[in-house]
C-alpha cells in the first residue's frame, strides 16, 4: 500500500512539474504543435516521466519514511504539539514577509526568497516552540479558582517564584540514591525534572560491561522510578535536547539557563560551572556537611583508630557520617577504642575534617599544671 501511495505521489509531483516548466521548454526549443505544447499532454508527459523515475526509487523512499515514522513515534505528545504551534506561527510570520517580497517582482527575491525565509522561519519556529514546552503547557491549563476566604483574618500568600522553579537533577545525584530521601522529607521543593539526555546516559551507564558501573546505573534508574510513583510528588521529563552540544554537564546548565531551573548535583566541577554562569545550584554535598554535628574544641568524643595517618605517629577514625578524624599519636592505638579531645575543625569542599589528640594525653598536662 506504501508503494502504490509513494508512486502516486511521484506522479503528482511530476504532471505539476510537466505544467509548469514543459511550456517554457517547448517555446526553447520552438515546438508550437498544440497537440504536443497543451496542458493535458505536458501534466501526462511530467506524470510519466516522473512514474518511471519512482520505479527504482519508491523503495529508498518508504525506507526513509519508515525510519521517520519510528523517530516520530519515539516524541513526546507534548514535544510535537509544541513543535507544531511553533512552526505554524513562523510560517505565517514568513507569509506576512513573503507579500512585500512579492510585490517587488524582482527575478530572484520574488522567487527564490520566499523560500528561504519560509524554511527558516519554520525551522526557527520548531525549535523555540521545542524549547518552550512549558511555557506552551502552562497556556492549555486552566488555572484554579480562588477559593473564598472563611475569615478576613487569613493573609493572602502568594507562592514565592523559587517554589515553582524545576529542579533539574543531573547523573550523580541519580545514582548517589540521597536525593530521594531528601526529596521524601520535604526540603527540596517544587517540581523535579529529568531531561532526556541524563536518562539515556544512566541507561548508557546500566548497560555498561564493567559491572560496578552496571550496578550504579541500574541503581539510578530505580531511584527515578521510586520518586515517579511517589503520590503528590510532581516529577516531569524533558524531552528536548541541546544536539549542538555534547557534553551532558553543558546541556544540564544550558536547559537551567532555558527553564530557569535550579540544577541538583553532587559534582564538584559541575557545581563551579554553574556557580560561573550563574545558575543556580543545590550540591547535596555540601547539604550534607552543613548538616553533620557540630563540634566544638575541647570536646571529649570517643573514636576507633581505623588507620595511619599522612603524617608521623597520626591515626586516622572516622565517625559514623564519614567525617575524618586525625588523631595526634593515635597510630600506636591501632584497631582500639580510645576517648579523644577535639582540637580544632576544618571545613573543606571535600568535607569536614576534625584534629584530635588523645584525652590521657590532655589529662596529664592538667595534673603538671
């Protein structure tokens, strides 16, 4: 059935080609024979022309239209709706253009430009109407009606913009699995959003041969699953993508410029970049540090020496966040429990570190004194 519909297309094309130039072709070559030089005998000899030519081709050609169907299959509702409105208005942006060119009668702007500026603007229309989907989304809904005040006590609150902003998580913080338990608490709010490209890359990561990364990626992608099914958490997917870039970081930070979303990672160089271009960003790193106990100097804790430390006599414990704690001639208490005294802290873009010394140690310069 494709055949016959890709043939008869062929020939449509061909007597509408056969009408329009053969005329000009007989007056080249000075055929005046009205039997030969007539509408019905030039769209005859184009349709023919162009069956002969459809006999060899019409199998390149429904090959090329499966292949589209099966991208066009593979978009979202939503990304073609959008794509369409948009092309549709640059197109007739490019007919208001194409009147004055019209007018003009000038050989080559009055034929070959209306062309050019129809595929571009229509072109040029797709892909904003592509970038803009939520924008285009937010037109089609209906907006609420305000509910009517029980009391003229209650304040008006109106949500703050940051509320509504997206956040866009990028791979790391898919596969680190915190983000959905900081998600589940409440304090990151708003709309969660996964762009296409990330999801291919965890898919790319859980498809992979080295089996830690099959275990990270696989991971990932159930972690996206749990917060999709998750009631009264809104988590959307964005089907667009930046093919002029290749990078997935770069994309990330180019869709947050887009959508005006905030960018959540746990990636220390991705979190310098945004901070450089000025998108926001939430590192649920540096979440994670600013959440750990505080401790104060002279503080007595009691720790397990797990390892030597970088430096003479140094060991090394940790507490049960994973927070460091280097240990002043605490190599000689190997694989013990010991009690300690806090010294100082520091916070570096890796973590916190705390320095201790043993609190016998501290004891007896008490007693000296």
């Amino acid at each position: 059935m494709k055949k016959k519909i890709i043939s008869l297309v062929f020939i449509l094309i061909g007597g509408s080609i056969g009408a329009t130039f053969l005329p000009v072709f007989w007056e080249i070559i000075s055929v005046h024979n009205q039997l030969i030089n007539n509408i019905f005998t030039n769209i005859l000899i184009g349709a023919l022309i162009f069956y002969i030519i459809s006999l060899p081709s019409v199998k390149y050609v429904e090959q090329g239209v499966q292949k589209l169907e099966e991208f066009i299959s593979r978009l979202s509702l939503m990304y073609l709706i959008a794509g369409s409105i948009g092309t549709i208005i640059g197109l007739l942006l490019a007919w208001l253009i194409n009147m004055s060119l019209y007018s003009l009668n000038w050989p080559i702007v009055s034929t070959v430009m209306p062309i050019v500026v129809s595929i571009l603007l229509a072109y040029m229309g797709f892909r904003v109407g592509t970038s803009r989907q939520p924008e285009i989304r937010a037109l089609f809904q209906s907006k609420p009606k305000p509910e009517v005040e029980e009391s003229s006590q209650i304040l008006e609150r109106n949500a703050d913009d940051n509320f509504r902003k997206y956040k866009i998580l990028d791979t790391s913080v898919i596969i680190d699995g915190r983000i959905y338990d900081i998600v589940m608490t409440g304090f990151l709010e708003g709309t969660i959003l996964i762009p296409n490209f990330v999801l291919h890359e965890l898919q790319h990561i859980a498809d992979s041969s080295d089996s830690l990364k099959r275990v990270r990626g696989r991971r990932g992608l159930d972690i996206l699953n749990a917060l999709q099914k998750e009631e009264g958490l809104q988590v959307e997917n964005y089907d667009g993508d930046f093919n002029e870039i290749e990078e997935v970081d770069a994309k990330l930070v180019k869709l947050a410029k887009v959508l005006d979303g905030i960018v959540v990672t746990n990636d220390y160089n991705l979190n310098k970049v945004c901070e450089f271009q000025n998108v926001p960003v939430l590192n649920i790193n540096e979440l994670a540090n600013a959440v750990k106990p505080v401790v104060i100097p002279g503080e007595n804790m009691v720790v397990t020496i797990v390892k030597a430390g970088t430096e003479r006599t140094q060991g090394v414990a940790y507490l049960d966040d994973g927070t460091m704690i280097v240990v002043e001639e605490g190599q000689h208490y190997m694989n013990k429990t010991i009690e300690v005294v806090v010294t100082s802290a520091l916070q570096t873009a890796a973590g916190r570190m705390i320095f201790a010394k043993l609190a016998n140690g501290q004891k007896k310069l008490n007693e000296k004194e």
